[in-house]
C-alpha cells in the first residue's frame, strides 16, 4: 500500500489534493472555519471513497496549523467508515455498525486496524469499541479532534465517534504508544472525590488535590497547568500506565482532561529523555518492520507544545520521516486499542 499526505497551510483543499489519485481510504484534518466546507468538497471529489475527518493540526515533516491536511491510503487496501453516534450517553446504540462493518471488510488482527476520531466521552467510546474488536485481536489507534464535531463519508457529526476499519492487503500492521514518562519518587495515590462527568480530580489519600501537587513539586496556583507537561499523573492499567494531564485547577480540586474515578491508584510522572525515547521507538518499529509502507501517528496537544518550546518538533517530525511515509496529527487525547491517554503518542505501522 501506500500513503498520500498533501496539505495547505492556508486551508486551500484543491492544493491538498492535488497529485491524488484513486484513494482507497481518506482522513481529513481541518480547521474550525473551514472544516465543514472541507467536509462536502471532499466527497464531491472522490465520491463513495470511505473518509473520516475531525478538526486538528496535521503533519508530514512539518506541521499545518490552522490550514487543511489530507492523508490517503490507496494501492492495497480496503477500507470501510462509520459513526457510532450518541457517545455521551450510549454509544453501545449503534455497536451493531461496528459489527457489520468487521465482516464487510473481512478484518484480522494481524492485517487490519481500527482508526477513530472522536468527539468526546473517549473512554466510555473505546470499551464500547473493544468490546467488538478484542473478540478478532483487532487494534485500535486515534484521537480526540476539536470543537466537538467529526465527519464521516461526506457527512458532519456531533456528539459522535467516526472511526473506519483500514486492512492492508500488503502485509501485517501494528499499533504502538509511546510514553516519554517515568514514575517520580515512589508517590501513589489512592483519588476520590471525583466527578466522573467533569474529569475533577477532588482529593488524593484523603487530602485536596491542588495542595497535594502544589506541596511536592513546590508550585505554584498559576505554575500547575505548565507543571503538567513535566509532571502529569498516571493511571495504573495493568503493567502500564495512562497519562493524566491537568487541564485546570478546579477550587482545591484538579481538573483533567480525562476522567478519574474513585479508588484509582495514581502515580506523580516525570518528564523522561523524550529524544531518546524517540529514537527507541522508531528503532522498535524498525526491528519489527524491515520493510514499511506507512506510519499513521497521532499525537498529543501537549506532546507538541512540549517539543516545540524545547525546540525538537521539528527535528522529531524529521526523525519519523527516516521511517518512510510517517503522517499524523495532533490530538487532544489519544487512544490504543480501550485505553484513553494524555501527552502519549500513538501509532499505526504498515508493512
């Protein structure tokens, strides 16, 4: 297979599709302004052609901040996209398209992916999702996209997860996540006081939030949302551990940006060496795939505002294209097959 990635800086979808022809699969990712726009062009131009988009940034070896992205997968895959609708209430509804779409395009777990782009409520989202896939060994990788809304095949959606099942006729593909974090100290935690629907954080072994963090790391009310791109929480899930990130503080609670529930044990992370982190990680997929057609990334907002102000976005976008085809985009949330991440990046590879 391959993978076309054609942008506009200044949001001109014509300039972002010229040079492709005969997609099998497309993803776009657009600005606010533009995004519904975008939308309908995009089906005018290849009607039929299974497409998800969402609203964020994208990139190839540079990154497109407030224009148009288009990335492509054509010569040797089959692609199949959908919505599951109503995620913040009962996205379990609409599972039967899921399941109908598993068997159109004849999904395995050693061939075929799960790309999603959702609109919110992604942990709620992805059990529901996996609860179809893990039965096939199926992976998942995708993100949170901007202002609530996403499309799928020429059609705009709120309060919904678009999501599309990609196999690769070509070879095997492998999902991976990449954590530039270490535990800090030996610091755990037992949260309560939460409020699941607004992603509050109230009191950690018993004592508020905000002290807790403001007393370790000696911070201030103002330094806590800078803090996080340093020191996020983690959520113990097994052997690994998701990213918690801080959006706001919330009175004496935390607010995150994703949910919390009470009697989950937590950890204080801090930043690792993320370049050599990196470099292990292409390494990996290196070792795994001598021979790669694409890599399909996404990640986090604060990923690239952490990479940016320490001046190696742009030598990390450099770094991934030494892979081959790399093309991504910048979300505000990750997923890996049911888990819900922050500040994490998160991949698919192609043979």
């Amino acid at each position: 297979m391959k993978q076309f990635f054609g942008m506009s800086q200044n949001g001109n979808l014509e300039e972002a599709l010229r040079g492709l022809n005969k997609p099998q699969f497309i993803m776009l990712l657009s600005n606010s302004r533009q995004f519904e726009a975008h939308v309908k062009a995009l089906e005018k131009h290849f009607p039929g052609v299974p497409s998800i988009g969402c609203i964020g940034m994208s990139y190839q070896t540079r990154i497109v901040e407030n224009g148009v992205g288009v990335v492509a997968f054509l010569d040797g895959v089959s692609a199949v996209a959908n919505v599951l609708e109503q995620v913040s209430t009962m996205p379990v509804k609409y599972i039967h398209r899921l399941e109908q779409d598993v068997q159109t395009v004849g999904a395995s777990s050693q061939n075929t992916v799960c790309i999603d782009f959702c609109a919110g409520n992604d942990a709620c989202v992805l059990t529901t999702i996996y609860t179809v896939l893990q039965k096939r060994g199926i992976s998942l990788m995708g993100g949170t996209g901007d202002q609530g809304k996403v499309s799928a095949n020429g059609q705009i959606y709120e309060d919904a997860v678009a999501y599309a099942l990609v196999r690769n006729h070509g070879g095997r593909i492998k999902t991976y996540k990449e954590n530039i974090y270490h535990q800090l100290g030996d610091y755990r935690f037992i949260a309560s006081d939460t409020d699941r629907s607004n992603y509050i954080l109230g009191s950690l072994n018993g004592k508020p939030a905000k002290q807790v963090y403001k007393s370790i790391l000696h911070v201030t009310d103002e330094e806590i949302l800078t803090r996080t791109f340093q020191n996020p929480f983690g959520k113990l899930n097994g052997d690994d551990t998701c990213i918690i990130s801080i959006k706001e503080v919330k009175g004496n609670a935390l607010a995150c940006f994703r949910q919390v529930n009470d009697s989950d044990v937590l950890l204080l992370l801090e930043l690792g060496d993320y370049r050599a982190i990196a470099q292990d990680t292409i390494r990996q997929i290196c070792q795994d795939f001598p021979r790669r057609s694409a890599i399909f990334s996404v990640n986090c907002l604060f990923r690239y505002k952490l990479f940016s102000e320490h001046g190696y976005m742009q030598g990390y976008l450099q770094d991934m294209a030494a892979l081959g085809s790399h093309a991504g985009f910048v979300g505000y949330g990750e997923h890996y097959n049911n888990r819900f991440v922050n500040q994490s990046m998160t991949c698919v590879v192609f043979e």
